[in-house]
C-alpha cells in the first residue's frame, strides 16, 4: 500500500509499504481521510519526537476492513474515527479514567503508524479500550476526521470552564484558534475574542462568529478585552500559538480568579518572562492541555453533525501521492488545516 513515511527532521516521502494484515484482537481500517497536525508539522521541522520510519497521521476517520480473530464492539464496514491513544489501562492515570496521561502512553501517527496510509492497523489494546469510536449518522468523514483536534479544543475549554454567556480571549487565529471559537460558540459563550494578525484568519474569525478580532501589532490586547467585558477582563484566555511572548499579555487579558490555558505547544528550550505577582494578586489559574479524555472524543462526535461550519478550517486536501504537499502548504503558512482524502 502506499504510506507517508516519516524518515527524520525534514524528511518525509509518500512509499510502497507492507499492507498491515490484522492478528488476534488488532482492527485493519481502511483510511478515507486523515488531516495534518500542528504537531506533524512540529514533528517534521524537529521540535518534537517521532520515531524514524513511523507513519504519521493521529487525525484520522476511515471505515472498518477487517478483523483479528476474538474482536468484540466493532464490526467489518462500520464507520470509525479514531483515538491515537494507546494506554496500559492499569496505570495511576489509566485507573482515573485519564487515559490520555497513562505513564506508558503511546501514540498512533508518533509511536506506531499512523493514518496517513491506505490503512491503518488499529493495535489491539486500542481497539479493546474502545478507542475505534463509531461515527454518527449524517456525519460525513471528512468532517468526522477532526474529531480528535476538536475534542483537544473541547478539553481546552473544559478544563477553562468555558460555557454558557462566558467571556473568552483567543490568542492566534489559527486552525486550533478557529476550532475554539466554533466551539466556544457552540458551547454558547459570550464575548469571544480574537487576537490574529494575519488578515486572510481574521476575516474567517469575524465570519465564523467572533465578537472582535483584534491585531497584536497594533492594538492593546489587554485593554480591548477589557473595554468589552464591563472592565474585567475575560473568564479565560487560550494560547493557541506558541509564542513566549503571548504568555504574559493572556495573563493581562484575563479578570481576577480567571483561567489562562497554554493550549500550544511551544519550541523546545523556550522560556518566558512574565510578573508573577500578576498571578499571585489576581489569583490566576495558569494551566495546560493537550489531548483529551475518551469521554470528550464520544461527546466531541456527538456534537460534530450539528458544526458543518468546522469543514471551512480544512482549506487544501490533497490525493495521498501529494501528501507531502499537504506539509508543505502548512509549512508556507497557507491557507488553514489540510486533510489527505483517499481515492481524491
Ligand atoms: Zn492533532
Ligand atoms: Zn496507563
């Protein structure tokens, strides 16, 4: 079959690989869509460990080939998105139900192949945790193939309190920062807010519904954000770039006892100068997020049929032979998200 192989640091090539063949417990998906990662990316440039030779690919939707003997919950020609996430399921985390912190957690598209292949052999501890989650009807899969970015966002907002009537500043309007607003909307926020500087995202932004998109380069984030939340400062503020020097204006975007969420990930030895007393007298909460809990993928899906406005962050989709034309308009910084859509 043909694969996007990973080969090291700014090396990748679409190649002839082995079809997998599915043993005892494991699930062979045939791909119909897999969409491109920041971390791919991150992966590809060298900021992040992927291991040599590994099919990326962890944003995957595909229908279901065929089977190992003794696989129980899924059936040859179901429809399926996928949870990369490979968990011990006995682990400190594991027994939380937080199987996306498991001490031993491996990770499909990083660890083991991914989906950016024909098919996908789906490990047998994936398939068994329930990780080959059914995808609802008039869900199409191009559509159900972000289900695993916008349950990381679902998370991010979770873990930010993020609801009904609350005030939200996004820092990047990118393809995550876009993917929070969509869902910070659908999840019935208020005031959402914006900050991007190039103009193509900002007018996407001011589309898909944000109450201000405002330019980093020429506003003062902190007092735009205050102006339109009686004074405050918003509920929460999400970094979706990572950049060191966003980190100190979220704190000043957000009001006292607020939430700042570092959702991005930021180059490796990156450090970042910021006055901790404006944590310390604000009583902010300065947190993380990556991934997301099994419970957020299945209610993430749920949600997916009702946001048909998400398939405008996926801007390029490119046949597999051009996979590595789907890197390379992410590198150039065009557009927003790219997919690879078999037989496209
Ligand atoms: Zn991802
Ligand atoms: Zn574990």
């Amino acid at each position: 079959m043909k694969a996007l192989v990973f080969h090291e640091p700014e090396r990748i090539s679409v190649d002839d690989v082995a079809e997998p063949v599915p043993a005892a417990g494991e699930a062979l998906v045939r791909v119909v869509a897999a969409a491109i990662c920041h971390s791919d990316i991150r992966v590809y440039k060298g900021q992040k460990h992927a291991r040599p030779g590994v099919i990326p690919g962890h944003e995957i939707a595909g229908v279901v080939e065929s089977l190992g003997a003794g696989v129980e919950g899924v059936g040859v020609g179901d429809e399926v998105v996928v949870c990369p996430i490979i968990a011990c399921g006995r682990c400190a985390f594991c027994l939380l139900g937080r199987r996306h912190r498991c001490l031993e957690r491996q990770t499909l598209g990083y660890d083991e192949d991914g989906g950016l292949a024909e098919y996908l052999l789906a490990p047998a501890t994936l398939v068994a945790s329930g990780h080959l989650l059914p995808v609802p009807d008039r869900l199409p899969l191009q559509r159900a193939c972000l289900t695993e970015p916008l349950a990381c966002v679902l998370n991010s907002l979770e873990t930010c309190n993020v609801g009904a009537g609350s005030s939200l500043a996004i820092i990047g309007g990118g393809p995550m920062g876009l993917l929070h607003l969509l869902l910070a909307r659908a999840l019935g926020a208020g005031v959402v807010i914006v900050s991007e500087p190039d103009e193509a995202r900002a007018e996407v932004a001011r589309r898909l519904g944000a109450t201000a998109v405002l330019d980093p380069r020429r506003d003062d984030l902190a007092a735009a954000v205050k102006e339109r939340t009686a004074g405050l400062g918003a509920d929460a503020a999400i970094v979706t770039a990572g950049l060191a020097e966003v980190v100190g204006q979220s704190l000043d975007c957000v009001r006292p006892q607020g939430v700042v969420n570092l959702f991005a990930g930021f180059p490796p030895d990156t450090s970042v100068p910021f006055d901790p007393n404006v944590v310390h007298y604000k009583e902010i909460r300065l947190t993380g997020s990556q991934n997301a809990s099994i419970d957020q993928y299945r209610r993430t899906l749920q949600l997916l049929p009702n946001l048909a406005e998400i398939e405008e962050v996926t801007t390029h989709r490119f046949p597999l032979a051009e996979a590595t034309e789907a890197y390379h308009v992410r590198l150039r910084g065009e557009g927003l998200k790219s997919m690879v859509v078999m037989d496209a």
